[in-house]
C-alpha cells in the first residue's frame, strides 16, 4: 500500500508573493508539511522556510496529489486566509483521471467520512460517525476506460476526493492507497489542485490562482 519517500528535488514553483501571504504549487510527491520520523522531515514547508523563514501553514494537500497551496507570512494572514477555508468561502477545483466512464456528466458525492483505523490512513464511508463530506463533479472529456474530470469539494475532509471517486466505482487512476490492479499502475496519483479562489487576508480582494495538470 505505501511507498518509500523518495520527493522530488525540482525548484518549487511560485505563484504569488507578497507581504501577507504566498501562493505556490506542490509538487507531487512531497510532503506538505513533516511525517513522523527524520526520513519523513523533508517537506514543502521546511523548504520554503529557507526563503520565507516566517511561513506559516493555512492548509494541506495529501503527499501524492500536486497543485496550488497558499500559506500566510504573518500571524494575521495565517489566522484569516485559515478562516476562509474553515468557514468554506475558499473555493477549491481539482483536476483528476479516474478508471473508467463517469456518467453522468456532472452530480454531486454527499458521503460522510470518517477514518480506517485498522487500516490508517485510509479513510471510509461512515454513515453513523462520519464527519459530512460533499465533492461536485464535472466530466471534462472521456479516454480508453477512463475520465477526466474537475471536482469541486465544498469540504475538505482527509482523502475525501479519493474515496467519493471510489464510492462512484471509479477510483483515481494511480492512487497508491485505494487503486488496484491496472488502475493502480499509473507513475503518480492523478489528481491535481488545479485552482484556488480565496480573498487577500489583508485587503479582502478577491484572489485566484492556478496550475494547469501536468498529466
């Protein structure tokens, strides 16, 4: 089920810079911020603490997917663009290639979720302790036994993108946790933070930032 930490060493590319906050997108693969244990320090956070040495985390994405991350530089900045995803004003797109046909087009995933334990990190549908999770969905193009499709979680619950997609019978191609057999055989996790709207923790200007798929 897992797979040895081996991140990749490319420059982290930046989107936004400015006073109060800054923008960038994590590659696949890399923390985002440390795991337990000296082999799992390594992270996008300690990285970019070496030029921001006042970055503080506002949110994460899981170690396999790839996409826009946002951070604060200050106090304030941490504590309001936090907010704005606690509160769900940050509007959050995914882009993702999933086994097999997605019909129809476009719909909604109101599963609740809840944690695996005896199988951690794994998460599962739970209809009694889950915590509610809702991920809408909408059908970019179709290819040979599978779908590319943008999904717009107005939650954000651990691995929630990866199990409504397996709940829908179609599990995003390469994920090393969930996939099996040929939809498991994929170099990374096909799944990308593509886009993210959020106001400026400072001037309440709207904001948005993106990063094309690079699958």
């Amino acid at each position: 089920m897992f797979t040895p930490y081996d991140p990749p060493t490319d420059p982290i590319e930046i989107l936004h810079e400015d006073a109060d906050m800054l923008a960038v997108v994590k590659p696949a693969g890399l923390l985002s911020v440390p795991g337990r244990g000296e082999e799992l320090a390594d992270c996008l956070i300690s990285r970019l603490a070496v030029t921001f040495p006042n970055i503080l985390l506002v949110h994460r994405l899981d170690r396999d997917t790839s996409g826009v991350m946002v951070f604060g530089l200050t106090p304030h900045a941490q504590r309001t663009l936090s907010m704005e995803f606690e509160t769900r004003r940050a509007k959050k797109t995914y882009f993702a290639r999933v086994w097999g046909k997605l019909e129809p087009r476009e719909g909604t995933v109101d599963l609740p979720l809840t944690v695996d334990w005896p199988n951690r990190p794994r998460q599962m549908v739970c209809h009694e302790n889950g915590r509610p999770a809702v991920t809408d969905w909408r059908v970019v193009s179709y290819g040979e036994n599978e779908t590319r499709v943008r999904l717009m979680p107005r939650t954000g619950r651990s691995h929630q993108l990866r199990v409504h997609m397996l709940s829908k019978g179609h599990v995003i191609l390469g994920d090393p946790i969930y996939a099996e057999g040929k939809a498991r055989a994929f170099p990374r996790l096909m799944l990308h933070s593509e886009e993210l709207r959020i106001n400026h923790p400072e001037s309440g200007r709207g904001m948005r930032f993106r990063s094309a798929a690079p699958f």
